[in-house]
C-alpha cells in the first residue's frame, strides 16, 4: 500500500536543505500544509496587536512563495486557516496520512501547540516526526547537552566553534508527488487576519519581500553582486541603506533561509575572494541567533517573566502614557524617537537602534521592559521568539551575558549619526536644525528654536524625562 506523509511548514518556509520536507518526500505521495493560527492574530501581550501589518506581508508572500516552488516540483501547498491541532488531524483523516513531519521550535507558545498538535495525531493513531531545522549547529551535535550549555555567549560560542561542526545542507528534492483532488485553499489577506494592510514606505532601507525566491536572491545582491561582505563588521551599525548590513534576518526568521546556506556562502566566498574579520563576523552573528535558540529550551518560559532567568528583583513601572511616547517615536530624544518612527513606518530597525531603544525604555525609563518585547513582537518584520525576548532581557539586565549596562543614548546618537543624516531623514521636524543641536535639541535656545523651525512642546516634543539628571542617575547606579 502507497505511503503518505505531510510536512507541516511553520517557520521554515523554503524547500531548500530542509528536513522537514525531505523526509516527507520518501513516502509515495506528500501532503504540503500550511496553517494561518488565528491565535498568531489579534490582540497579544499588554493588549498590543500580536502580528502587525508588516510580518503580516511578509508571511502572506512567503507562504505564497513556497507554493510556487512546490508547484515548480510537481506538488501544491495546502493553506487553511485554523488550529494546527484542529487542521492536521482532520487532514490526516481525509487524506489518509500515515505521517506527519513538522519543524520543532523552543519558544513556549511554538511549543505548546507542537504539543497539542502531537497529542491530537496520536488520538488518532497518526505518527509523527519532528526536526530541528532552523539554527546553524544542530542541536544534537552541541559539545554539551542543552540542559548544561552556558548562559554566557563567549564560551558557548568558543566551545562550540571548537568541538561542533555545522552539519551538510540537505539537498533539494526535485519532485513533490501530492496526492491527487487535493484542495489548495486561498492564502488569506491581511484583511481576512483581521490586520491592515501594510504600505511600504520609500524612507525605509529595503522593501522586504517574503519569501525564499526573494531570500536567495539577497544574499546574491549582497555577498556576491555588492561584494559587501568583506567589509560586514566594519558597515554593521550603519542606519541609513540596504547595504550596511545584510539585512537577512526577516528570510531567517521565516525559515525563507537556512542559515546553513548562508554560512556556506560565507565559506565559498572567503574561498573565492577575501576571508577577513569581516567575513567571519556574519557567522558570529549567527551564533548570537543560535545561543537564544538554545537557550529557550533551557530556561523556556522564565525569558517571559518580569525577573527573567536571573529572577532579578526590581520595580518596573507600567506608565502607559510614557510608554505610548517611546513607542510613536514623541519621547523628545531625537535618536531614539528616529529609530522607533523608522520601526512603525517600515517594520525594521537597525540592531544599533535595537539596543538604543530597549535601553532608553528599560534604563532611563525603567518601564517593563516586556512592554518594549511585546511592541517589537507586533511590528518587526524579522520577529524571531528567542532573538526577541533574549535580547531584550539581556538589555533589561535579566537574562543573559546581563551586565548592567545601558547605553548613552546621545553619545551614541553623536557616534553613529554624526552628521544627524538618520535624525533628519526620520524626523522632519527637526530637519533644518544644524550640526550636533539635531541630538539634543533642548540645548538650543528659544530664539534657534525658532528659527531653526524646531520649537520644543510644538513642533517637536520636549524630552519626557531630564536628560542630564537622569544620566547622572545611571552613571551612579552602574
């Protein structure tokens, strides 16, 4: 009797050097689905909207993506709108599957209906298969077992680098055989999520197209095509320009990528051109990915609570109003109010804004800092559990490598925006206001104010906290 197998795609959507959809392809005939979780929509944490419009986009075209790959092999995509533990059983039914392969994933929620899901295939006595697709180093080949890694990423990485290699990509299968009336259903719009639609914003560094087609071939524009990547560490923190960095995180988190193909390219490049700090520095990154992912099986839901996995005691404050400042990009620091404005206008941030901003909402705030992890979760197109909720806490001082840091929000804003280029580009209102003023426009005096177009409390807000005092405050804490 002809075997038949699903592969249910979650955030692995690529058909390249993933097991998931090799292993499925063994049987006689497979079964490609995909499911819109209503719960993935709507209201989340802190009554903030869970998936906003721009990861909306961008998952509806990766998931279309993927459905024209299958198709180029043979086969199709089955997308429904549901409960995965409601949708592949009553599939299982109908089409009478013998298995089920799926991606297995760290985060609490991810996990909680992988569970529900297998609970339900067993019911009714559907086998299953799961698999860890989504990091560089596979987690069965880790020198120590998860339970034991280091909460430190240096000697995680080093041990790592030097015991553990990165396994071979899985090749492509040529042909998909799905079964025959199969019923590929619509992939929703935004609207039928119950989220709006999403228009891109030409200020913004890169349009962001889901998918995997669009995945390879931006890796093609920037390691090979722009020859970026032998300068990768020294352009990193730049904020204005698709070129500054690779930008690659949105087709990762999706799965559009393996980070195994990009760390092969990483390889054949240094092979075929230059192999530098810079080249390297890609991976590292990678493995700044990896160790959250690593970490969330750990400790796993402890990255959620307000002490985090140091379980450090501190009084948070849930000021709404000061939160919705910082979070519409009105808190009166120009740097900080820049990077959120470029996040709600286009669903991106640099990681040097990443860090400014947590640091302003969680240090010289001192606002729960889950608040800020809740509002990135709604609105970055790049959203990732792991990568999310550990850097954050790590800002807050409560997870890993914590080290009572904060940063110097205008000393960084002079740093890496000294000609205030990134400042005026995301905040017109300050756009006349020369030189160094543009980052601490309170310095100026009512009549520049003026004249520069630039006065506090109308044109632009009056910073929500005093700068100077409160800056002394955190040079004496830290």
């Amino acid at each position: 009797m002809a075997e038949r197998a699903a592969v249910w795609f979650r955030t692995d959507l690529r058909v390249h050097d993933n097991e998931s959809l090799v292993r499925a392809c063994t049987a006689d005939e497979v079964l490609p689905v995909y499911c819109f979780d209503p719960r993935e929509f709507g209201e989340g944490m802190f009554g903030l909207e869970k998936t906003g419009p721009y990861r909306t986009r961008f998952l509806r075209e990766s998931v279309a993506d993927l459905r024209d790959s299958l198709r180029e092999r043979g086969g199709d995509l089955l997308v429904r709108e549901g409960r995965p533990e409601e949708v592949l059983p009553a599939l299982a039914e109908q089409y009478d599957l013998d298995r089920v392969h799926f991606q297995t994933k760290p985060a609490t929620e991810e996990l909680t209906v992988e569970n529900r899901t297998k609970a339900a295939l067993t019911e009714r006595g559907v086998d299953y298969r799961r698999h860890w697709t989504h990091t560089l180093y596979h987690v069965n080949d880790l020198p120590r077992s998860v339970d034991n890694i280091e909460d430190t990423f240096t000697p995680f990485k080093d041990r790592t680098q030097d015991l553990a290699d990165v396994r071979d990509q899985l090749p492509t299968p040529d042909a998909v055989p799905v079964p025959e009336s199969i019923e590929p259903g619509e992939v929703p719009t935004g609207e039928d999520l119950g989220v709006e639609p999403a228009e891109y914003d030409e200020r913004g560094v890169l349009a962001f197209e889901g998918g995997e087609t669009a995945a390879l071939e931006r890796v093609e524009s920037y390691v090979w095509e722009g020859d970026h990547l032998r300068n990768y560490k020294s352009t990193r923190n730049g904020l204005l320009g698709a070129d500054y960095s690779s930008k690659l995180s949105p087709w990762l988190a999706h799965g559009c990528l393996s980070p195994r193909y990009v760390h092969d390219e990483v390889r054949r490049y240094e092979d075929e051109r230059v192999s530098n700090r810079d080249t390297y520095w890609l991976l590292f990154e990678l493995l700044w990915r990896d160790f959250f992912q690593f970490q969330f099986i750990k400790h796993g839901g402890r990255f959620f609570t307000q002490g985090g996995i140091r379980e450090l005691r501190k009084e948070w404050s849930t000021d709404r109003e000061l939160f919705e400042r910082w979070a519409a990009g009105e808190t009166g620091v120009p740097f900080v109010d820049a990077n959120m404005r470029e996040l709600n206008a286009t669903g991106y941030m640099s990681n040097r804004g990443r860090q400014n901003v947590a640091s302003f909402l969680a240090d010289w705030l001192e606002i729960d800092w889950r608040m800020g992890a809740a509002y990135f979760e709604s609105k970055l197109v790049d959203y990732d559990p792991a990568s999310n909720w550990g850097n954050w806490a790590y800002q807050a001082g409560v997870g890993n490598d914590s080290r009572n840091m904060y940063f110097n929000v205008v000393k960084q804003a002079n740093q890496y925006d000294s000609d205030g280029a990134y400042v005026r580009h995301w905040i017109p209102e300050l756009s006349d206001v020369p030189g160094d003023a543009v980052h601490e426009p309170w310095r100026m005096s009512r009549d520049q104010q003026s004249l520069y177009g630039a006065v506090l409390g109308e044109d632009y807000p009056r910073p929500v906290i005093d700068i100077d005092e409160r800056h002394e405050q955190l040079r004496r804490e830290r």
